[in-house]
C-alpha cells in the first residue's frame, strides 16, 4: 500500500492518511460568520469522501480581522454552537478537522469591519485609504484574540488549530519586509518580525495545553517587490520549530503576486506541481518536523514523490477537493489519473458570490 493511505500523526492527532484539505476560503458563512448548512454538507462530504485532515478556510478571530463576505467568525462563543455541528459532522463520517485562525490585518474590508483595517507598517504608497499603523497594545490584544478563539475551537470540537501565517494577512505582514518597516520589537530581523508569531503560538499553547495539536502556515517566499526570502522564512520558523509547533504548512505568494500567487493558474502538466518543492527541502534540511505541502499538485505519482522522498510528511490541495471531494477514495480505490481540477481559479470568484464550487463541473453537468 501506497504510504499515502497509511495511517499517522500529528501531534496527538491521528490521521487515516497523508491528504490535507488546505484552507480554502468557501463564502457560505452568514453575514455574522456562522456556520450554515451549506458549509456543514461541504466539510462533511470532504471527510467522505477521504480526506484525512479537513483545515477549514480562514476563520477571523476579531471582527475588524474580516477579510471576506461569508468568511466563518470565530471570535465569539455565540458562534460555538454552528462551530460544534460542523466538527460533529466531519466526525460523523469518520474524519478529522482543524480551523485556520486569522487576522487579515491590511486585507481586511473596510466595508465589512466598519473602520480603517489595521496594518503593521502605515507608510506612503501601502494604501489609497486610510489605514491604521497597530501598536504595542494593540498586538498583545490581538495575540489575546488568537488564543481565546482556540479556547473556542477546542471547545467546539475540533481536532487542533492552525494559525495563519501566509499570503499576506496580518501575521504574515510582519514577517515580510515588503510591509513590516517598525523600529520596534516587531520590525528589524527576521526574529524580530516573527515576534508576534512566537507569541500567537505561546498564547495559544497556553490556552489548549500540551496535548492539542497546534499547527502553523506561512510563506516560505512571498514573490513581491522586498519580499519575504526563503531564508528569513528559515531564520523566522526557527523559534516555533524549537518551542514544539506541531506541523507547518508551506506555501507561498500573496494577492499580488500575480502568476506567482498562492494559487497559480494553469497547472496542466506535472513539471508545474508542487511549486514549493525547493523550500520544502531547504526547511526539511534545517528542521526535523513535519511538512505539509501545498502549491499545484495534482498528479498521484507527483504526491506519492514527495512523500517517498521525504520532501514533504502530508500532501495538501486546495482546488482539487472543490471539483472532486472523493478525489482521495477515487485514488485509493486504483484509478490514479490526475485531478480533474484546471486550475482556471474560476472557483475563488464564485466564493464571493455565495459560496464555492467548480464552474466548469457545474456547466459540464448542466450542458
């Protein structure tokens, strides 16, 4: 049997298999960030369909850290019961699930959050609105939100947390010297600009104690203009890797990052999947934890590669699981083709629009 189907762990958490659902934003929560019916059916037809761990998309752990419409909230315990039915239904059907805690910090909408989004840096040309530079209190009360939403998300169910670290929502601005030019404890050094990660994942550690599994995402490069370097990314993992941070997921490329994004177009041949590879070894290099990878892989034989190699401990995909949710049962059951998905990312704008799914599936079942 194909290491892709044997069972394993993370942490405390046990894991049917090597497949991860990676964050993916589905815009089906209500206008206050509460788990619906449509987003339960999602998550639990993921766990049917084989995924061993199912992270949900970005969940906001304060109002004014809302990025989209229909994002799912978790920065109040009247969200916990909608939160609980989700975990219970992915439990259900015998699978495992995480919630992505977030701050989207300059990405927030203004029009969602109702004032200027806060920012780590406030400096001519990052903006043509208003936009409020955070200060020192400011982060410990966002350090403070972090770690009471998994206070909420171990309450609700879930099988551990992973805080979000990548494509340019809060935490990962300060890692980035594209936006993080403070002369403070949170600006200078790669160290220095991961502070507020370290102290995310103490807190947060703090709130759930040693068992729960607490999991990390974070750019290994962010392919902008004095971006964030692979290694600074290295310099700024290192803390989190010695204080016991359980997996990190590695991806990278921001919103404008153009064909450089998190999620490239036009992965159609397999010389074009698992475009962290490189990152991932340079960390497997330096690190001995596990590696969740993400970035365009869509082929068996490519996810079966990584693993046999040891580049990376768990495959993760994001668009592949929106057109085929049994994409993991189809591959264990012995037909290996690629994924269905084209990577057209036609799929993100329907997001925005009521909820996720693959346009071109839709049209072919509709023809």
């Amino acid at each position: 049997m194909s290491k892709l189907f044997k069972s394993s762990n993370i942490g405390s958490m046990a894991l049917a298999n090597h497949f991860v659902r990676s964050a993916t934003m589905e815009g089906m929560a209500s206008p206050g960030g509460a788990v619906t019916l449509k987003l339960i059916e999602t998550m639990a037809a993921l766990a049917e369909g084989g995924v061993g761990l199912i992270i949900t998309g970005h969940a906001y752990v304060r109002t004014d850290g809302q990025a989209n419409p229909g994002q799912i909230g978790i920065y109040s315990d009247d969200l916990l019961d909608g939160l609980r039915k989700l975990t219970s239904s992915v439990h259900e059907k015998g699978g495992k699930i995480v919630v992505q805690l977030s701050h989207a910090g300059r990405y927030a909408t203004e029009e969602l959050i109702g004032q200027p989004p806060l920012v780590v840096s406030d400096f001519e040309g990052l903006a043509q609105s208003p936009r409020r530079q955070l200060t020192i209190q400011d982060i410990g009360e966002i350090v403070s939100a972090f770690a009471d939403a998994s206070r909420r998300a171990r309450l609700a169910g879930f099988d551990g947390v992973q805080i979000h670290g990548a494509h340019g929502y809060l935490l990962s601005q300060f890692l980035s010297p594209a936006f993080n030019r403070r002369q403070d404890a949170y600006g200078g050094d790669a160290v220095n600009r991961a502070r507020i990660h370290l102290e995310v994942y103490r807190a947060v550690r703090e709130t759930v104690g040693k068992g729960y599994p607490v999991l990390i995402k974070m750019n290994s490069r962010d392919f902008v203009e004095n971006g964030l370097e692979l290694a600074d990314f290295l310099r700024g993992v290192g803390p989190l890797v010695h204080e016991g941070i359980d997996a990190v997921e590695m991806s990278g490329g921001m919103q404008t990052s153009g064909k450089l994004s998190p999620s490239r177009p036009g992965i159609s041949t397999e010389d074009k999947e698992a475009y962290f590879r490189e990152e991932a070894l340079a960390f497997k290099k330096q690190y001995d934890v596990p590696v969740i990878l993400v970035g365009g892989i869509r082929s068996f034989t490519v996810a079966e590669g990584l693993i046999e190699e040891g580049t990376a401990d768990y495959i993760s995909m994001s668009r592949p699981f929106i057109r085929e949710p049994g994409l993991v049962n189809r591959w264990k059951s012995g037909d290996r083709s690629r994924a269905t998905c084209i990577s057209d990312n036609r799929c993100f704008l329907a997001a925005r629009e009521g909820g996720i799914y693959c346009v071109v599936d839709k049209k072919e079942k509709t023809a």
